[in-house]
C-alpha cells in the first residue's frame, strides 16, 4: 500500500502542532511495512534539512509560496497531482485548509483519508476571505472524504451537526515518553534556577494569549521567578513583533 500525505509544513524539526503529529505517526505506520510518503512546503526548507527518508519515511519537497493564504493551497493541489503520478493508493490529508482538496483527489480516483485538527477559521489571523475558504475545506472534506479522523469528541460532533458525518473515527493525539534530563546545566546557561521559572511554548499569535500570561506574570508578588517564552511565528505580525 502507498500513501501520500499532504497538509503539513513538513518533518523533521519544523514547528507546528500537526507537524509534530505527522513526526510521530508516520515513522510508525513506515516501521508497519506500509510505503509512506510525506510532501513538504519547499518554503519551509532549509539548507540543513534537505533530506529524501526520515525514519522509513520518504520526503518529497513541493514548491509552495511563503504567504500564509496561498501556501497551503497551491501545495496541496501539487501533491494531490504527485500522489496520481506516482500511484499512491490513499493521500491522507491534514488540516481544514487543504482538504479543500479532496474532490480532486477522489475525481483522480485516489481515496481520501482526511484527519480534521481543528477548526482554523476561528483563528484570529485569517481575514474575511481566509475563513471562508478554510470553512469550504472543512465542508469538502467532511463529506468527500472516504475516511474521516478527528482528534477530540468536540469535533466529531461539530461534524455531526454541520455535516451529517456522524461515522469519523476519535484518535487522540498521542505523547511520547519524554527524557527527563539529569542535569541543569542548560538551563543556568539562561540565568535561571531550577524550579523557580514558568515556562511556555508556542507560535506567536494572538489566540496563544502570551500577552495576557505576561500581564499576569507581572502580577505576581514571587520576584524571584522568571518568565520563560518559546517559540515563533510562521508570518511575521505585529503581534509577534511585540
């Protein structure tokens, strides 16, 4: 069996929450015997990270726009293009924007597996036009696709009530083991105590709310603890400037 996914930025190493997903699963689904290959925004490449396997996986780089309203679409349509040429038997499709896609996809003869992440549209980044054309995608793929996965109960039953796709299947995100390190050595390189800092991670965008946690970090009558931020931004804002 050949499988085709689409909808991520890309593996390894590169930020975003279904990214990490896809860096989890399909390693494991490969280590099944089944042939998976991943398609990455070429605009989300670097000099350092051009490769061709991860981890039993191989990797196709497909051209695609930096420009947040574009990038997704364009790269979908050209991997549901490769996934025809090179005969995959399944294109598993990730994320509200690209299943805008799966008519395509199922008019090429190819079958569809859609997992849904979330609903975008309500993301504060996208304009007007934006969060219609992620509202299409969320739509096309719920009723095209011939296998739907969701992620939370919340959204099997957004599913159920907007598009009368009461069969998808609830898989949860999974959490690897973690290493818990021996050592502190990394973090004084910071100029921080252990145990005596509050640490977050994430994109830098405003449904994050990092504002908010520093205006009440700066509340706190505990001086001596810190505030740790990590993280990015895909497109730069001036949220994340900030």
């Amino acid at each position: 069996m050949k499988i085709l996914v689409t909808g991520t930025r890309g593996i390894p190493d590169i930020q975003g929450g279904v990214e990490t997903h896809c860096e989890e699963l399909f390693p494991r689904i490969a280590q099944l015997g089944v042939n998976v290959t991943l398609t990455r925004r070429s605009c989300y490449i670097k000099p350092d990270n051009k490769i061709i396997e991860y981890k039993g996986v191989s990797i196709k780089d497909l051209y695609a726009p930096r420009q947040k309203s574009l990038e997704a679409f364009i790269h979908t349509f050209l991997a549901v293009l490769w996934a025809k040429k090179t005969k995959a038997d399944i294109i598993h499709i990730h994320a509200v924007g690209p299943g805008l896609m799966t008519p395509l996809a199922r008019l090429l003869g190819i079958k569809v597996v859609f997992t849904h992440h979330g609903p975008d549209y309500d993301r504060l980044k996208w304009g007007r036009f934006a969060r219609f054309i992620l509202k299409k995608g969320e739509k096309y793929a719920s009723k095209y696709a011939n296998e739907v996965i969701v992620i939370s109960k919340v959204i099997k039953q957004i599913l159920i009530e907007k598009y009368a796709r009461s069969n998808s299947h609830i898989i949860f995100n999974g959490v690897s083991s973690p290493v818990i390190a021996s050592g502190t050595n990394y973090i004084e390189s910071l100029g921080l105590e252990s145990r005596k800092y509050v640490f977050t991670l994430g994109r830098f965008v405003d449904e994050k709310g990092f504002d908010l946690l520093i205006n009440a970090f700066c509340k706190l009558k505990h001086k001596d603890y810190q505030l740790v931020i990590a993280g990015d931004s895909d497109h730069e804002t001036a949220y994340s400037r900030q």
